[in-house]
C-alpha cells in the first residue's frame, strides 16, 4: 500500500534538537492476526501451535487478536499451520499476516505555494483565531461550506482520524480535540508531536520564513539555512495527522475530533494497529471514521473491522490513492466505506487522483489545501488525503441535522448529490456540502 502526498510550507524557522522514541509500527514484523471465537480458544492453540499473543484487536469483542511465532519459526509457516487442519480443528476461524501501511511517495512535480498560504492574518472562525487562508481557501468556496454551515449548523459529534495523531496544542482546533488513543505506544492520546524528541515543543520563531517542499524524501520544516531534522527519512509523514484533522474541523468546527495514532512519524503503521484503531473509535463513540490512506489489496480482517463499523452505525470514509490509474484500493474500495477522489479549483480530476467507480464515491478539492500544522503553523498539501476529510466533516453536519437513522448507506446516499463536473471518474460528482447536508436534512424529514 502506498499513500502518496506533498506539503508544501510558509513557516517560521524550527531549531530543535534529537530524535523521536521509536514506534510501535516496526515492532512486530513476524505479526499474524488471527481470529477465534475467544481468547481461551487461542490460547490453546498457542500451545499446539507455539505463538506468543501479543494484543487484543477488537477491544471488546475478543475475538481478533495479533500473535508472533515462538522461537525461529517464519511467520509464514505458522500462518499456514494456523489455516491448516490442525489450526481449523483448534478453533482458527481465519488468519492473515500482519502488513505496514505507508502515508508517503508522491512525485507530482515542482510545486508552489498557493496563494492562500500566504494569508496568515488572524480571522475568527468558531470560537478560536486562524489563518485568513485556512477559512477562505477556494477549497471553501467550491464546495459552498458557508452556505452550508448556515443553512444548517457547523457540525455534531464525534470524528476520529486514524492517522499520525494530531498537534493538541495547535490553537485553531479550540476546545474541539478528543484525547484519542496512541496505538504506537499503546497509551492514551493522539499527540503527534510526542515522536519528535520526546515531545518537547519546536522553537519556531515568528517574522522568518521560508518555503519548502515536502514529498517523500525531503519531510522537511527549513529554516533559513535550508534544513532540520525533520528533513530525515524517519519524519516523512510528520504533520499528516494535524493537518488532515484541520481540514475535518474546517468543514465541523463544532464537531469532536478524535486523534487515534496508528502511523509513526516516518508514515508507517502496522494493520493491526490500523484495526485496533477502527474498533477503539466505534467502541468510544466515533460516528465517522476517516481514513487518510489506502492498501493495494484487500483484508479480509479490514473489511470485517470496517463491517462492524458499519453495523453500528458509523460512516467510514477514505481516500483512494494517487496512482493516477483506474484501480481498487482498500478501505475505499469496500461496499462500507466511500471512497473520495481528488480534483482541483478548476473542478477537473486531478492528475494524482485514482479514479473509477469503484472505489470512488464522489471527489473533493485536493490540491494545495490550506491545514492547520504542527506547533501553531500552516502548511498545504497534496493529495487525496485531503480530499477524503471534506467528505468525513460534511458527514458531521449531516449529523447536526439529525443523526438517529444517519448511516453508511443513508450518508451515502446523501454524499451522492454532488455536482456534476463532466467526469465519471470522479463517479457521483464533485462534493458540494450544501447539496449533501440539504438531501440528508430532507430524507430525514427535518426540511
């Protein structure tokens, strides 16, 4: 799976020194996921089967759970002793190997900043201060945010990102942050900034600026001598988080966000960190789940996750990759989940953008969007990551309207009234939250 992105920055320098503690993503790369009807039927089968468990997958449920093999055993070959007779007859339902997702590699070109990074005047938008280019992006135009949030309301409940965690002290989030959960360190909170040396905050020093570019090699915050550590490979997906959640509190200022950590700084995360994190948010509360990233094939464990979802009540939504091909990628691709395509301010299917129905749904501005960044900064940003978020916070204002009978199918249904920009790539159309929230509002019977 690869997740393909840029950012491109208009910052004050950054001075900091260290390194961030290491992830849980790269610590279990002998990891099965295995599921059985409860923990005691595993844990016989580690017996005959000598593995080590390692988690819980499924919170509450019991049933899914990550374990490694004992001794110099290959994973493969205890997947294939799990899924054998032997394994049927103690109790395995099924098995898969665990796998590293990746949020990064895009080479789309030279890129510059848009003109809407440029406009750092404070506005006040809900309750806080932020960037006059973050709220007034052609981003917010074309999709008719303002007409929407005051025709119906600025969003209801609780969003949760599964991402690189967010910055909990960027200001113009407010008081809208959840805690969230930290799956890389298995600890509570989603603060991202806790994988740059130990959390401690960055010196960024207001008046000089600089532009870099950010892609897949050079992850970079510069200063005036053109480099930091964040240039390093290791911080490749630093920021991703906070700025994917901006876009979602852009859209809901008044929803919730929840921060659930599943990639490290570097962009990488284990599936089964991935599935820990769609289960925490449906089992604490989360009524969207957005998901910034993408797998070229399917699992049959992500799709059960994602099933659950559903079933209670939650709408899942993500990006479809930037491939620039016809392709299906998973999560978007499932019957669960909406799959969102990027397009420009000219309403034209970005060149990036995976395309084709399936898996896409509707598509959404993605190209040099404005986010709030880490340590009270803005950067822009490239991608059908942050398409996907446009989509996940008009689904919170659909839930501002009415949210009993709001669902996957009948959130959906209501997405699909997009505007038609000539393209059946982009399949129902371009997003138009107004549109969106104005069909849910009169299928609910609330107009």
């Amino acid at each position: 799976m690869k997740r393909r992105m840029a950012f491109l920055f208009l910052l004050g320098v950054v001075v900091f020194p260290g390194l961030g503690a290491p992830a849980r993503a790269a610590a279990q790369p002998n990891g099965i996921i295995v599921r059985v009807n409860n923990r005691v039927v595993l844990q016989g089968v580690c017996v005959v089967l000598p593995c080590s468990i390692v988690e819980g997958m499924d919170g509450t449920l019991g049933q899914a759970f990550l374990v490694t093999p004992v001794g110099a055993t290959p994973a493969t070959t205890l997947l294939a002793e799990l899924l054998g007779t032997v394994g049927r007859l103690l109790g395995v339902l099924d098995a898969e190997l665990d796998q590293t997702l990746s949020l990064i590699n895009l080479n789309i070109g030279p890129l510059s900043p848009p003109g809407a990074l440029s406009q750092s005047s404070l506005v006040p938008y809900h309750g806080t201060s932020v960037w006059q280019g973050y709220a007034s992006q052609p981003a917010v135009a074309l999709i008719r945010l303002q007409t929407a949030q005051g025709s119906f309301n600025t969003g209801s409940g609780v969003v949760a990102d599964i991402d690189t965690g967010v910055d909990p002290r960027q200001p113009a989030f407010g008081g809208t942050l959840l805690p969230g959960y930290d799956f890389t360190r298995n600890k509570n909170g989603g603060d991202e900034t806790q994988d740059i040396n130990g959390g401690q905050r960055l010196d960024v020093t207001s008046g000089a600026t600089s532009e870099a570019q950010i892609n897949e090699s050079t992850a970079a915050v510069v200063n005036g001598g053109g480099s930091s550590v964040l240039s390093q490979p290791q911080y490749a997906g630093f920021g991703h988080g906070t700025m994917v959640s901006g876009i979602i509190h852009l859209v809901a200022p008044s929803a919730r966000i929840m921060p659930l950590k599943a990639f490290g700084a570097n962009g990488q995360a284990q599936l089964s960190n991935v599935l820990r994190a769609i289960y925490y948010g449906t089992q604490h509360g989360a009524k969207v789940l957005n998901m910034s990233f993408d797998l070229k094939t399917n699992s049959t464990e992500l799709a059960k996750a994602l099933s659950y979802a559903s079933g209670q009540g939650v709408v899942s939504v993500a990006s479809v990759g930037n491939d620039g091909k016809q392709v299906d990628v998973y999560p978007a691709g499932l019957a669960s989940v909406m799959g969102i395509a990027s397009t420009s301010d000219q309403d034209t299917l970005s060149s990036f953008s995976n395309y084709g129905e399936p898996p896409v749904w509707v598509g959404a501005p993605g190209e040099g969007i404005v986010s709030p960044y880490p340590y009270g900064t803005y950067a822009s940003g490239w991608g059908t990551s942050f398409s996907a978020p446009f989509a996940s916070g008009t689904v919170a204002v659909m839930l501002g309207v009415a949210s009993s009978s709001l669902n996957q199918q009948t959130a959906a249904q209501a997405a699909s009234n997009a505007v038609n920009i000539g393209d059946a790539r982009v399949g129902h159309g371009r997003l138009d939250a107004y549109l969106a929230v104005l069909a849910w509002c009169q299928a609910a019977g609330k107009c």
